[in-house]
C-alpha cells in the first residue's frame, strides 16, 4: 500500500472542489486498511474516509490521512424462499451493486438505481430516492474504529438510519471506518411504486408487467434525463434536505403561501420540499462568478471549474439565510463539509 504526502483531491469529489490531503491511501484489503490505521496511530495523525466523493464539500486542504476505500466483493451469504441475505464490501460502487443484484434475483433496491458513490458510503445518510431508502433492507454493518482499529459490527437499529441520517453523522460521526453491509433482499419479484413520479412514469404498463428490472430501467432513465451528471457540471446531488416541521407551522404556511408543496409525515410532522422553497424564493438558475444553483434543479448547486469549496459554501449560506428569512425555516446541508472552513451557519 502507497501512503502519498500531499495528494490532490480535486479528482477524488464529484463537485471537483479543489483540496490537498496531508496524507492519502487507498486500502483494498482489510491488512491493508489496518496498516493505514496504524500509521496514522503513530503518528497521531487524524483520520477521514473518503467513497466517490459524491457527497462532501471540499472546503480547504485535508489535514492528517485520507483513506479512499477499495474493499471490493459481495457475497449471497444466506437464503431462503422470501428473502436472500448479502453481504457487500465497502469499495463496491452502489450503483453496481444495484444492477448485479437484480441479475442474481434479489429484488427490492431497483429505486435506488443509479446513485453515485460506494456502498460504504450509503448507511451514512441512509441513501434514498423513490419512496425506498437503505433503511428498508440494511440488516447489520461491520465497521472498524478509528482510534482502536476493533472491528465491530452494529445492527440496524443502532446504525440510527432516519431521513438522510445515521448515527454516523451524529454521536459517532468520524468515528468509524464503515467495511461491509449486509442487506436482506426479497427473491419474489416485488416492486415498490407508490412515489408519483415513478407512478406516472410507469402508467402505460399494465400492473403485471411492472417488475424489478423494468423498475431499474425507468428510475435510470429518469436520473439520466433529471439530474446533471457531475463529469460535466460538477455537483454533489442535493445540496440541501428537505425540512420537516411542525403541523401548525405548516398550516400558518399554507395560509400565507396556498401553492406550497407539503407532504404530512405518519408523525403528524409535515415535510416540505426544499426544492420548492429556493425555487419560489428566486434562487433557481441563479448564478454566481464561480458557481450557481442549476437552472433546472434548485436542490442542486454545480460549479463552473474555477470554484473553491468557500464560493459553494457562501452561496448556500445566501441561500440558507434568505430561506430562514422569508419562510422561517432553516434549511440543512445534505452533503459533509470536508476541509479547513466550517458550513454556513
Ligand atoms: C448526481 C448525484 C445524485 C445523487 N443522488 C442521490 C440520491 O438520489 N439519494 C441519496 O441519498 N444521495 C444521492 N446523492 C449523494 C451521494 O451519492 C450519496 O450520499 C452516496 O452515498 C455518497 O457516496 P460516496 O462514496 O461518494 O461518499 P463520499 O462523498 O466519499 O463520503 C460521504 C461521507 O461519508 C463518509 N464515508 C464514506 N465512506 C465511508 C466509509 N466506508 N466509512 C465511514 N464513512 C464513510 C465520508 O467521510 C463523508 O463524510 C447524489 C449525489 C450526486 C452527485
């Protein structure tokens, strides 16, 4: 294993954000990843993981070791009639993961086609699209700690998976170095189309007709047409989680803005797009000297080529504080800021 000094990220995060790591690997095995913990160890050196870089922030240089994860494998390690159990290393590109699954029969992430990144990475924002999240199928992790290199493994309840949420980004957040997932899949043919976009994409077929693949097929094509591919307009996906807020709220809201979208949650909470809400504020195809929000997708920021993560992270904090001004609502970050600025407050 190569332990490089003072590594370029720029091609290692999809906002090609501009960002030196002090240190930087990519381990492939789990010796490998132990070696590189321990020359972190020694010499007292902070640690940061890094996938496919589709969901941070690079605001500055990266102090200490940067481990790139390179586990590769996934293996059926249980199955019966209903449901197969699968284990999947954290190196595997998820977007893989999905199709080569689907081949094998083992059914049910077909709506989460297509989302960039490592299969590492997904427990930590609870990855989601299409009415379906890795909540719905995650059985257990094993993770490595950090500061001890022991392996653990946590079980779905104690990942604390909520909307784009995890223990990882909270009480344990840098923590844990994430290996593999394991995930129960169905072996029946089964298809989850309740979220009305897909509803309507798939409308013309009749309901036997709808199965996993073509699943698969449409929630592609729709993430093909719909989102801007970062190897042309460097992006981080959303940029910004949709805010959940009280019932009353909503409802004093609606009186002063009737159009707006909500979507009442189980909890009697009521979920409000933040796509929406930039775009009624104005901020839609806005732009900037060195980055925008995409004229097609208010959810998403993009950059010119010339940006350093401090303009991204400026012009989301014009926007949270417009957004708090005018709707009393403060919008989150989805994506992790990585480096030496902090997020806008
Ligand atoms: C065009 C586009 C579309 C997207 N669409 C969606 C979508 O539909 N739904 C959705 O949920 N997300 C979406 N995303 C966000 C992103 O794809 C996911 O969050 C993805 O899981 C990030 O994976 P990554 O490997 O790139 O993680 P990175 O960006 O490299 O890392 C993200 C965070 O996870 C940590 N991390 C990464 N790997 C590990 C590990 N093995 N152990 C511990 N910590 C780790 C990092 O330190 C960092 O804090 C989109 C992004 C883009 C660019």
């Amino acid at each position: 294993m190569n332990i490089i000094a003072n590594h370029s990220l720029q091609g290692s995060n999809t906002f090609a954000l501009p960002g030196r790591a002090e240190y930087f690997c990519r381990v492939e095995s789990a010796g490998e990843l132990h070696q590189a913990l321990a020359f972190a160890r020694q010499r007292r050196l902070p640690v940061s993981v890094l996938g496919e870089g589709s969901n941070i922030v690079l605001a500055g240089d990266l102090k200490g070791l940067v481990i790139q994860m390179g586990l590769r494998g996934v293996q059926v390690v249980a199955q019966g009639r209903a449901r197969a159990l699968v284990t999947a290393a954290a190196g595997e590109p998820w977007r893989d993961l999905v199709t080569e699954l689907l081949e094998q029969g083992c059914y049910g992430l077909e709506n989460l086609a297509l989302i960039p990144g490592l299969v590492g990475a997904a427990p930590i924002q609870n990855i989601g699209a299409y009415g379906v999240e890795l909540n719905d199928f995650l059985v257990s992790l094993e993770a490595v700690e950090i500061s001890s290199a022991e392996v653990r493994q946590f079980n779905r309840e104690q990942c604390g998976l909520a909307y784009r949420d995890s223990i990882f980004k909270g009480a344990l957040r840098d923590a844990y170095i994430i290996t593999s997932v394991t995930l129960s899949l169905h072996r029946e043919p089964r298809v989850n189309i309740s979220y009305p976009a897909l509803k309507v994409a798939l409308a013309e077929y009749p309901e036997d007709k709808i199965r996993p693949d073509l699943v698969c097929e449409t929630v592609s094509r729709i993430r093909r047409q719909r989102l801007p591919d970062p190897a042309s307009e460097p992006n981080a996906g959303s940029f910004f989680k949709n805010p959940v807020i009280n019932a009353k709220r909503a409802r004093d809201l609606r009186e002063r803005y009737p159009d707006m979208v909500q979507y009442p949650q189980v909890d009697g909470a009521v979920k409000i797009p933040a796509a929406w809400l930039i775009e009624n504020a104005g901020w839609k195809g806005r732009r900037g000297p060195h980055c925008a929000v995409h004229a097609d997708h208010a959810l998403v920021l993009t950059q010119f080529g010339d940006a350093r993560g401090r303009d991204v992270l400026d012009l989301a904090g014009e926007i949270v504080a417009d957004i708090d001004q005018r709707y009393g609502i403060r919008l989150e970050m989805e994506p992790r800021v990585l480096g030496d600025c902090e997020k806008p407050d």
